[in-house]
C-alpha cells in the first residue's frame, strides 16, 4: 500500500530542496520555543511524515527519508509510515544511528543541510556543527520547510491572553523581576532573552490558550536592567492585558518582530551603558571593555534568536567572546520549581477536589464491577466520565493533558489514547489504569491509579504489591539537602530490580502551577541523558512518585502519587527534607498481595490510606465515603 | 604558647619569597604523581605548620598565613597550628572561604603566586588561573619552597621495585598495553603521559616499596603507539626489574630526567609520523595538519609536566589548540577497576585469610571480655595484637594503611591514630572499632568492625542496628547496568537519616590490587565534589560499604564489608548486577537491637553470618570455631 499523500508532499519538499540547493532537510518536533507539546501549526513533522505521536524527528534528503522517534511510538510510527518511503529508525536501540550519525554517513562532503532556525535550539545546532565539521557541512536555517507546500496549515494559535492575580500566584511580577536582575547582576549578564512560555507565563504572571492542555501564550520576552518586553501577538493582548502591561511598566511588541528587535544595536548600547555589574563580582570585570553578556539558556532558545541578538550586539560594536554569555538553566526555572505559599496553599486544595474526583471515579467503577455492568463501558466511556467528574471543580480551566484510559494489554504502552470508534470495551477481569490530571486556577493536578475489574492473576498482584512497595518508599524518603532525584530513584525502582524488573522511564517528573504538567529542572530518574536538567530538590518543589510495571501484550501498572518536598528536620548532620502527598487517592487493596508488602511499607500505606479517609471523606456522599473507608482500611 | 620551630621556618620561607618577589606561597600535600599519601620527602606542608594530618592546603603570605583542612582534622589542626600564627579554614564550613577565594581577596593586583609546579595538577593551576585572573596575577611554579631551608629534610624514598607475576597480575603488560593505544587510537591520541602511580604499576605490572603502606615505585610514564618508557630511579631498578623491561622492550629513564625527556621535540615528530588516527573516527581527521595529540588526566598530571610536554610539541612544529589534547581520566583507571578473573580469584583467597585473623583477633578480644581483662589492653595493644596476626598471613607484605584502633569517643573521629604512649585503655563497656587492612601479593584488604567490650546504652545499639541495616541494605541491592555509587548510596544512608543522622564521608570506596586501599575511579557518594569521579559499577570492581555513626565526645560505629560487583541477571528489561561479600567476619549481635531490623535485613544478615561461618570456620581452631558458630548464630 502506498501512502500518496505523503509520497506527494515529500515530493515538493524535495523540488524545493533542489531549488535551495539543500541536501537534507531536518524537520524536528518543535516549535519556536522548545515547547513539550506544540500547536497544530508547528505539527510540520507530522505533514510530512503522517507519523503523529508527540516526538520524533524527520530527515528528508532527495532519495531517502528517516524518522526518528522513541520506545513509546515504535508501533504506531510503523504502522503510519508504512507506504511513505521513509525508513523508521528506533532511538536507542542498539546498532540504530543517531540523526548526526547518520547525517554524518549520508551528507556529502561541502553539502548542505536544511532546517528551521527558528525550531533548533542553540544546543542542538552546536551539536550538529560538530559532528558535520569533518564533512565541512553548510546550514542554512531561513527556511520552513511547510511554507509553499503546506497550503491547508492551520493559522498560528492567538487566543486571548489572561492576567493570573496574585491571589493565585502569590508574587507580583515586579518582586520575580527583581529576583532575576539579582540573578543577572550576580552572573554579570545585562541582558536576558527567554522564549520558554511556561518560563514567560510564570515571569509575567500571565496565562493563554494557545497549546492544547498547557494554558500558556506564544510569547517571547526581553528584559535588562530598566526594561520588560514581551513580544506577543497583537490578537491576544486584550484591554485588560494591556492595562495591566502598563501597569508594571511591561512593554508590549509584537510577536513577529522579535528578531528584528533583537538585532537593533541599541538594545546593547543601552544595557552596556545601563551597565549590570556593580555587584557581579569579579568574574565580570576581568577587562575594561564594554560588556553586554546575555543570559540564555542554549537548550531552549532557537538558534534563529540567538543569530538576532549576536547581529545585533556586533552591530553595537561589542565584539562576542567565548565563553562569554551565561548559557545555562534560566533562573526563571529554579524560580518557578519552587513553590511560593500562596501557591502551595492553592495546590494542596486543588489536589484535594481533584483527589475527589478520582475517588468519585472509582466508586462509580466500583459499582458497575459490583452490579456486573463492567461490559457496558469502554475506556473511551470510562475517560468520559473521569473528564467529566473533573470538569465539575469549581476553577477547572482544561485538562493537564489527554486522559489515558487503558484497559488489559493496552495499559502497557505508557502513553496509549483510546480513541472513542477505536478502543478496548472493559472486562470484569483484569486491570485499568486511568492517568489523567487537571488545569485549575489553583495549580495543575497529575495522578495515576490502576485498578482491578474483577479477577486479576498472582503476577498482576504480585507486580503491583511491589509497585506500591516502590511508590511507598519514595514517598517515604528522608534525605538531606542537596540531593536530586538521582539519589533518592532506586528507593522506587528497588522493590522491582530485586526481582529484576524495570521501567524504561522515569520516577518523577517535576509539575507546574497551570503550567506544564512536566516541569523541570527537577527530575526522579536514575540516569540522566546528555543535556537533561538534573536539579537539587528543593522545599516547595512538586515531583510525582510513579513507578510501574509493562509486561508487553499482557498488563499495565502504573501508580502515581504527586509528592511536595518539605523540611523535615535540622541538626548538626545537616538539613533533612521529605515528601508530603498531596495526591489523596486509595490504591487498590484488591491487587496488594501482603505477602509482598514489607512491614514497613505497610505501616506506609495504612498511614497513607487514614490520610486520604481524613482528607477525601468530607468531600463526598454517604454511599461514596462507605466505599472510601472499606478502601482505606488497615492492611 | 608560641611554635618558635614554626614560626622560624615560615620566617625563612619569606625571606625566601621576598628574594623572589612572591606575595603568596601555595604549598598543597602532594607529590609529583597526586597520591593520596606521600612520602616524608614531600611533607613540605607538614613541615612548614606543624600540621600532621593527611589532607591539609597552606597558603603564606608575608604577614599571614592559612592552613585548609576537612572535618577529620578540625580539632587535631586547631590543637598542631596552636602558636604558629596559622590561621585554620576549616573546609565545608559555611561562609569558609575556599584556598582560590581567599587568594582572590587577599592578592594585590598584578601579584604574585609560588607554588612547586611538580605539586599541583594541571586542573588545579587553571581553576586558580580563572579565579585569580580578574588580579592579573603571575604565578611562579620552578621553586619547592623547601629547597635551602629544610636543611634535614629526608631522602627521596628509593625501594627497590619488584615485578608482580602474571600468576597475581592475571594480565601481561604486552596485553594491557595494547589495550590502552587501543583507546588511544579510538580517542585520536598519539601519546599517552602518565604520573600516577598506582597505574604505572598496574600497566608494566611492577610493585615499590616508596610509599608507606602502598606499594609503589616513584615513576613517571609515556606512552606512544611503537614506545613504552619508564622513568624510575636507578636505584630501584634490580637486575631483575632489568630483565624484566628487556623482555617486554620497556624503556627506562631516569625519573629525574622526565621533565628534560618530555621536551625534546623527536618524540612528537616520531609520534606524529607514526600516526595513532587510523581508526581514530572522524573527530581526529578534520584537518590536514599532522597531529599529535596528547591523553591525560588534567586531574593528576603536574603543570609541570604539561609545561614539559607542551614546549617539546611547539618546539616540534606542531601547534597546540584549544581542546586539543585528550583530557581526561585516563583508560588505565578503569582497566584497573575492573578486576580480571585472576585478581578476583586471588582477592577472594586472601579477603578469606584476612577474615580469618580478623575473627581471630575478635575471639581474642572476646576471651578478654570473658576473663574480665579488658582493663589490661589498650587502643594500642589491640592493633598490635590485630596487626601481628594478620602478619602471619602467608603472602603479607605491609598494612594497607595504619589499623585505626578506638575506643569510646576516639572512634567518633573517622581517623584517629592511636600512639604507644598516648592512647585510651580499654574498659569493659562501650565499643571499640577497629579498622584495618594487608597488602598482599593477592590483594589488598581492608575491614572495619565495631564491638561491644561490656554493657551499652540503648543509644549505641539503636544506633548499630541502624548501621548494620543500612550496610546490608547496599549489600543486598541489585541495581541495573549504568547506575553509580550516587545511585545506590541511599540504601545504606537511608536508615540514618530516617533517624536524622547522617555520616559526614562517603559510603565507599574502590581497592586497588596490592595497591591503593583508597582506588577510584567508583565510588559510592550522595554527591560528588567537582573534579571527582563518578564511574558506573562495572563487575569485577572492588567497594567497601561502610556506613557509620560517629557522635562527638560519645562513641563512633563504622561497619565496613568489602564487596565484589558481580553480574545477577540479563533479561529484555536490562543487565541486572549486584554486590557479592569478599569481607567473611560477623557483626556483634550484643549489638544488634531485633526492633530496629526490618526484616528483609534480619534475611540479609542471617544469610551473610551463615555465610561467614562457611567460610571461615574450616580455618579455625576448635574454640574459635565454636565461638563463631554463636557469633554467627540466627537473630
């Protein structure tokens, strides 16, 4: 079978690769900010390739096309690219190139290799400078690859932005501002660049609608020592945002102008003048020439800005070093990571009417497996109702993201979506698991239960006993200051690896306040890849705990309990934190084998289990919190 | 009370440094070749502030001077700095300056720094290029401060060399070496420089007498692809060393000619000609010009020799560039890590003879109890009596470091050393540990144990048990191929600092084979400092897993068995390995307290002590035996 459409599409990229004089053109998964999830505007990857899960990277040359994608996807990307002509290449495993592998096999000596400066970061294009140095590549980034061909695009996203009080966001623009000039002054930068929108949102205490599940504005921003620009589209800013924008002295520029902006000289001229060193101690004033350093972070910033801003400073007569900008994680993300009171304080309640939610969700369950109705729902059904139980909550804004209904063997691919004609019908055997979170005004809410719908096997029980241990130890932990998730991983992998067992994901991700559902720098995992953010958990950071089991073709387990780090103790050892649930949701005492429970994790769960009776039960009806008791009883 | 010894050899040292126009002098503890110990000839340090300790940093300036040290030496510091004028900075300490950020406040602008360019590695002299740069300081580094002054100053140590069979060795140097211009060629290097000496003599498979409790010969080393050469005192080169390096064509210098050796430009011009890049990849072929790159570790190399290497290229023809050379931990590191199937077998024979004097010395210790004679013994004593049983062991060779031997409240300090005449006697109550170890030509060992002499407090038992728990914990762990000590290190903290406690010192470290008893490049750490090495667990490695509590003026417990990495299983979810014990001596169960063990450790524990009574009971005598049999008996 021969996928024409495709076939069609790549065929006018190639006639427009010719003209160009490209060799290989490299579409990634990307938008202009380095964003997780992008707007179907940026879906170029998926125009041309038909593949259309959420990562993967395309690479067209004139005879050969590549698709690069991860474990996740590898079934799916089969199945869509079949009849394209683009070869499926699986990301880490063995004997499969990288992209710059096999551009560094395929490009030919003094070729040229085509890409959308605006969709690579700094990082990115740094890398495959190096690897493609020895074949003495040329890149040229100036063009989409869509534009010409990509007649039916949808229009960029531009839905009206919102302003976030600080009865939500507990700090005021000015006092962030002021934390990040402090930032700068201390690493001597005077200018800050940032595209990152959840970055943007949390600085500017705005909102938008612009990517699905995630409610943040396409926006870039600017900010020296006396000036804030965000560059956003004009369609967006409302008379409320504008009011507000003048309020706290923001400048509002539109967002297509912002490489042209960046490369005025007077920008630099300004901030040298404006100076930014004063405090930035020594490092900064090794020389007595005029300095303008930008503070941005290489991993995020598309190379297409940061081209703007080195014009634009060479166009002020300030020669760049190296080493001599602030490439690293923007401050904006530690800032965001940790928690302000207001926030926690709005966080512990929305996770409280979300728990609820979930809770409700089980016992509606609860009752169809009791009156044998089970067979009258699908998991699309079963996530209709979930979505449903949620949009009830007084603030609720969107869901953090698409919920994942996963019935039997379904449930151990991580990241399944049922589709309402194309989904598993429920059973009363075997397990679901339900993964679904929230977008409120008081946080953004993430959590995972599996459940059983009648018999389940001794390996099922078994599995998820030692999923819990996991779940419970990390929930458990104590460790002192200055660990990341590195250190603390292995107390959730454990109970698993003993019985040689593993996940092939992380423990943990970090979560934003209606913001990302994955929010870094912080991360639960045991290995970081290159580039990956590994971050010190701090008081006040978000984390989920959700360790699982995937047996292929059979079964699916996943638990995940959202976690907040809190200060436990203080002594000469040093300074102690630990986890405090904010997740109040039973696990399934039907599939906990206490044959596998260590007396410690018992005492845990029985622990955890009194908590959400306490924290849940006032919340529903009679016949409900019946059901919640007989759940969270002592094990 | 003032050090007039002192103060007269600081007082020379600064006329000296006047004559020379040196504001500050940098005298660290080391030798030419980064050992962890150095000879009396290289305790320069020691010399000039009194300060005996192993790990200490001073800095002299005209009219101050500071001494660095960690937190084993705090108080033995402030007692030996006592009337020097020395100010001590006690390391870690909040708001204690580091030796760089005191020099950045303390140096006059374009001042000068001495230092002996043969004591600090390359990267050390960079950091504090980059932290002093912003003074424009010039350093100095062809003077040793000692020269001229310290007029009894002892002898450059000159034991004759041995080889080491291949029978203990397991690897020919014929084979080693071409395992290294193996990664030589896969990194693009031409040559290979080498200082440290625990992997010289790995690589040429020799063993010295130069270093106490290490057995190690003062040598420097180089590398090319058709060239291995020595450089080694003629004095400790024997006939048979001689035949030795004839049959493998080892090439030996003087190591006083090194430096000279290193700047003869013939050695690069060969090097290059010869090439090294054939199946050195691209990164090494993306220029015409001729190469010579050069692999080492910045991390133990001397500046000195840097210098040498550097000038001799230049003087070649051949320009150096920016991260150009191959800078890093060399292979040697981790071919030595790694134990061969010989070694391992060897090791696991004399881990099993020191064991046995270990229990040994703990009956010994036991009838004292016993006969109500503990008042007769002291710290000394016991190592005495340790330390001569462990003589007898058939292939002994020296202590792998001074036995640690301390009661009560000395063992609360990590390294106490007790003298003849200034030690604790032993009473019959409270604990004594005992850390201790032998080099041998199959190995080198190293074992810490804690036991009760009489009655304990709850405290000391609490506190054991919480130790103990934590040391099999991590014996016990199964972790996936990839992790590092960083990952497994929460096992054996974890009961502590569920407690609130912590030890302030890594959990364990990687042993060499009759070489260091402190080898890297693994670790098992919560956090590493920079610079240090964070290597994956690979089988074959060596660790100790010694978890401890030290409470000041109290008591201190430290549990240390030393473990094998071994392969435990390979399924679709990874490569799964864990730890094996070559440590076969019991735990006190006087000390153990059954309510702090959870009971997968009582499991754990159980099966080691059955374990340790297989093991070691066939090589004791009947009474012995039957002690073990009770130490060892099921909790």
């Amino acid at each position: 079978m021969v996928n024409r459409n495709i076939i069609d599409r790549l065929g006018k990229l190639r006639r427009k690769m010719e003209s160009l004089g490209i060799d290989y053109f490299l579409i990634p998964t990307a938008d202009y900010h380095n964003s997780e999830y992008v707007a179907p505007y940026f879906q170029t990857r998926h125009y041309f390739s038909g593949f259309s899960g959420s990562n993967g990277t395309l690479v067209v040359g004139m005879e050969e096309a590549g698709l690069w994608t991860d474990g996740r996807y590898f079934i799916q990307a089969g199945k869509e690219l079949e009849g394209t002509g683009i070869d499926l290449y699986r990301e880490m495993e063995e004997g499969v190139p990288t992209v710059s592998e096999w551009l560094a096999d395929r490009m030919p000596q003094n070729g040229t290799l085509g890409f959308d400066g605006g969709c690579l970061n700094v990082r990115q294009v740094r890398n495959l400078r190096k690897k493609l140095a020895f074949k003495k590549v040329r890149f040229v980034s100036q063009y989409d690859p869509a534009e010409g061909i990509w007649t039916d695009r949808p229009a960029l996203p531009a839905h009206p932005a919102f302003v976030l009080g600080e009865e939500y966001s507990g700090e005021s623009t000015g006092s962030k501002l002021a934390r990040l000039r402090k930032k700068m002054l201390q690493a001597g930068a005077q200018v800050y660049v940032e595209s990152k929108l959840d970055n943007l949102m949390w600085l500017f205490n705005l909102r938008g609608g612009d990517v699905e599940c995630t409610p943040v504005a396409l926006s870039f921003g600017l900010v020296t020592m006396d000036r804030q620009v965000l560059f956003i589209q004009d369609r967006e800013v409302t008379e409320k945002i504008r009011a507000y924008a003048d309020s706290i002295g923001l400048e509002l520029q539109p967002y297509e102008s912002v490489s042209a902006f960046l490369e005025d000289p007077e920008i630099y001229r300004r901030a040298a003048a404006r100076g930014g060193t004063a405090d930035a101690g020594k490092a900064a004033a090794d020389d007595d020439q005029e300095d303008c350093r930008v503070f941005f972070d290489p991993g995020s910033l598309s190379i297409r800005l940061w081209n703007a801003f080195t014009k634009g400073r060479e166009a002020a007569g300030i020669k760049s070093r190296t080493h001599y900008d602030l490439e690293k994680r923007s401050p904006v993300e530690d800032f965001k990571a940790a928690k302000n009171e207001t926030e926690l304080k709005n966080i512990r309640a929305a996770y409280r009417d979300d728990s609820a939610a979930v809770c409700r969700f089980l016992y509606w369950l609860h009752k169809h497996v009791e009156n044998g109705t089970v067979d009258s729902l699908t998991e699309y059904t079963a996530a209709e109702k979930m979505d449903s139980l949620r949009t009830e909550i007084r603030d609720f804004i969107d869901l953090s993201f698409g919920t994942i209904s996963a019935y039997g063997p379904n449930a151990a691919m991580m990241h399944y979506s049922a589709k309402k004609d194309d989904c598993a019908k429920l059973r009363p055997e075997g397990m679901l698991l339900v993964d679904c979170g929230g977008q409120y005004l008081r946080g953004t809410t993430d959590v995972t239960r599996t459940m059983a719908l009648g018999p389940v096997t001794e390996d099922m029980r078994r599995h998820y006993t030692l999923t819990a241990v996991g779940n419970l130890q990390l929930l458990d932990a104590v460790f002192l200051y200055g660990c990341t998730g590195r250190n603390v991983d292995i107390l959730a992998r454990q109970p698993l690896w003993s019985t040689f067992v593993d996940y092939k994901c992380g423990t943990g991700h970090g979560i934003g306040y209606l913001l990302g559902v994955h929010e870094g720098p912080q991360n639960i995992r045991w290995r970081f890849s290159e580039g990956m953010a590994e971050a010190v958990l701090e008081p006040g950071m978000i984390v989920s705990d959700e360790p699982g089991v995937y047996i292929e073709g059979e079964y699916g387990i996943r638990i995940e309990t959202i976690l907040e780090v809190v200060e436990a103790a203080k002594n000469g050892d040093g300074r102690f934190l630990c986890f405090s649930p904010l997740t109040f949701v039973p696990l399934d005492p039907a599939l906990i084998d206490p044959a596998f429970l260590t007396p410690q994790t018992r005492g845990v769960l029985n622990r955890y289990h009194a908590r959400v009776y306490a924290e849940i039960a006032p919340l529903l009806n009679e016949e409900e919190r019946r059901w919640l008791r007989e759940q969270t009883a002592a094990i």
